[in-house]
C-alpha cells in the first residue's frame, strides 16, 4: 500500500433482515444509526479483545446522496512499526503499550439511493487497506445495528403486517434486527475472460452436513462437487450472462460454483469461487475495482476522521458505478 495511492472494490451492499414480512430500514436510517454510535465511541472487540473494529466518523454529502463511512481496526497483534534512514543508519521502532494496536483506517463509501430494481441494495466501494479487509468492515457496520436493535427498544419500528392495535389503542409495531451483506461485483476481467472462451472447466459445489466418512471417524463430509462438461461448439454469444442464469437456477442445490479460466494475455489459469444465487465473486481478484493515483497530500495507514481529499476523489467514481 503507497502513500500516494489506493485501489477501491465495488460491491452491492444490502440491507437484509432474517424475519418473514419484516420491513427493511432504508440507508438513511441505517447511516444515522452508525453515526449516533460512532459519536458515542462504541467499539466492537473481536478475536480475544486482541483487535477493535470502530467507526470512525460518518459524513453524508447530500448533493450526491452518498454517506462516507471511516472504519478503524486497532490490532494489539500487528508488530510494532518501524521508520529507518538507510543514508544515516537511523533506525526507530515504536513500541506499542500494552492497550495500544496498530491502527488501520479503510474509507467505506455508499451511496444512499438504492440501485434502480433491485430493493434495499446499495452502490459501495471501499478502500483497500492492508489488515483491514472488506469483511471486517461489513461485520462493524453489521454490529452496530445489532447494538441499536438491543439497546433502543424503539428502533426498527414497522407497523404490523397483520395490522390490529395494541393494548394503548396505537397501530400494533414489530421490531427486526437488519444486517449488512456485501457482494462483490464482477470485474470487466472476469467477464471478458470467460466470453473470450477462456475456460477450462466448471463444477458446482454443494454443502453437505458434517458427516463422519466411513472408516474415518476423524474426517467429515463438508462439501461435494459436481463436474461439468463442454460443449465448445455450443457456447452462446454472451457465455457469462448465461453462466450466470445457470447458476441461479440451480442455487437451491448448489450453493457456489467454480469456474477455472485462463487470465487473459497469459497462460495463467486460476479458479474464481461464484456464488451461484447472486454470480458474485467470493475472492478479491474478479471484483470490480479501480485505482485512485497521485493523491495529493500524501495518506497514512490510519486517520482519526474522514480525509476530505481522498474522499472527493473516491465520490465521483462511485457515481460512474452507481444505477439509481
């Protein structure tokens, strides 16, 4: 990672909820809800209290209608950093004290318009940060609507799908924790390389319940994986689209599907994990991203608040992704 530049994923960020006829927040209300909590200082310690995920700060830009989201992860368990002048011989190690991390700091943009059909789902790109990856930023965001949802009884309020009143006399209300789930979009890559006819081979994957294997009671049966065969003279024009519809049609039984493929200019071949209901892809390489160079002045791998000069750069491109 260079100070003087950075590379941003793009996702679909949704905002889903696990209750049959519940009403989903829309992304205003789920912005306010992580600003009230990061003014708040609430933190969310994982992995033995050895790192911390917070929100940093939470603007709106409301002439865009884009929220930028400051995610922190302070890390006990990083190594302690290290400045060296090679022409001098200086060398200083800055030694952490027993309640301090190392502090990574990734920018988490959304917009808040959702994407034109496709309910409670969200344009979102976020920095690439080294030590603070993706999923831990959507397991924050997710965390702190868990800690609104049990904290303030009055939040996530919906009127009752089956109507009626409550013992006051007032529209009977439910209540529904949302959560955040993050799928990556396809690169232009991934989509060039499998129409090119680039592929080698296509399996579906389907999870099975941890069963112990005959003979082995120390071995269990967690996923098994169905070959698919090709017939290169039957491709269709546009090979991904229909990949992808085969996919979907067959996710009840078949949760992912692997494509191996040959990387376009090399002979490289490497296997992309899908998801088969949503065709996204489950690793960072086939993900639609873009680089943001020369950044002026230079970043640092943490910041306390937002940096306004990388987040006026990051906003126009979001908008060239978004569909509203």
């Amino acid at each position: 990672m260079r100070n003087d530049h950075r590379e941003f994923y793009v996702y679909d960020l949704e905002i889903g909820v696990r209750k049959a006829g519940a009403k989903v927040p829309d992304m205003e209300t789920v912005v306010s809800v992580w600003d009230k909590l990061s003014r708040a200082n609430r933190c969310h310690p994982i992995q033995s209290g050895n790192m911390t995920l917070l929100i940093g700060q939470v603007e709106i830009n409301r002439e865009n209608n884009v929220a930028t989201i400051l995610v922190r992860l302070s890390n006990k368990l990083a190594p302690n950093s290290v400045y060296s002048d090679p022409t001098t011989g200086d060398f200083n190690e800055h030694i952490k004290t027993e309640n301090q991390g190392s502090d990574f700091a990734c920018h988490v943009l959304v917009s808040t318009i959702q994407e034109e059909n496709k309910p409670n789902v969200y344009t979102c790109i976020i920095e690439r940060v080294a030590g603070l990856t993706p999923n831990l930023a959507q397991r924050v965001l997710s965390k702190f609507l868990n800690f609104e949802f049990h904290e303030d009884t009055t939040s996530f309020q919906y009127r009752s799908p089956g109507g009626g009143l409550d013992r006051a006399g007032q529209p009977r209300m439910e209540r529904c924790c949302p959560h955040i789930e993050l799928r990556g979009r396809p690169s232009d890559s991934l989509v060039r390389d499998i129409n090119n006819g680039r592929i080698h081979g296509i399996s579906l994957v389907k999870v099975e319940q941890n069963t112990p294997i005959a003979g082995a009671a120390f071995l269990t049966k967690e996923s098994s994986e169905l070959k698919l065969g090709i017939d290169r003279g039957n491709l269709p024009a546009n090979l991904w689209d229909n990949l992808r519809t085969a996919f979907q049609r067959n996710a009840g039984s078949y949760q992912q599907a692997k494509i191996r493929l040959e990387m376009d200019g090399t002979k490289r071949s490497v296997t992309v994990d899908i998801d088969a209901q949503t065709g996204a892809p489950l690793r960072d390489l086939y993900i639609k991203s873009f680089e943001i160079t020369d950044i002026r002045p230079l970043l640092a791998q943490s910041a306390r608040q937002i940096v306004p000069h990388l987040r006026d750069h990051a906003i126009p491109r979001l908008l060239e992704h978004r569909t509203v």
